[in-house]
C-alpha cells in the first residue's frame, strides 16, 4: 500500500475564473484518471465541483446579463409590452 501512495503524483488544480478555464480542467482531470494518477474516487469529486463550479459560473453570468437587459428596458422612453399572441 505505500507503494501506491508514493507513486502518486500531487494533483494541483490551476486558476478557474472562465468557463473554457473549467472544462480544460475537466479534461485534465480525465487523463490523469485515465493513466492512473489519480484514482476515480478522487476525479469524481472533482468533476463534481468542477461541474457545480461551471453552472454557477454560468447562472451567475446569466443574472449579470438580465440585469443589464432590465436596466435598458427600465431606462427607455416607452415601457415596455410584449406582443400577447391570442
């Protein structure tokens, strides 16, 4: 068993502040599950928080974007009313 843990190689995870920086990750993650270097209990934790890492990016980007969507429509001369399609 201490030869399993010797070979081991420590696993450092880079800056994560994009979504593409996340999926690289995921897919460093992957390869080093596949050659062995780190075992699968430890790469489905991570891709795990990776995963969560990447949605809340992108519900956090989304709120950003509606925010701003709502911002323009409050700021124009005429409110705004949708078309109602009978």
């Amino acid at each position: 068993m201490a030869d399993r843990h010797e070979r081991k190689r420590r696993f450092k995870i880079g800056r994560l502040t994009t979504q593409d920086q996340i999926v690289k990750e995921l897919a460093r993650v992957y390869r080093h599950a596949r050659r062995k270097e780190i075992d699968s209990s430890t790469a489905y934790r991570l891709s795990t928080i990776l995963g969560t890492m990447a949605k809340t990016m992108e519900a956090s980007e989304l709120e950003k974007r509606l925010d701003v969507i709502e911002q323009a429509l409050l700021a124009r001369e005429r409110p705004f009313r949708p078309k109602v399609v009978p």
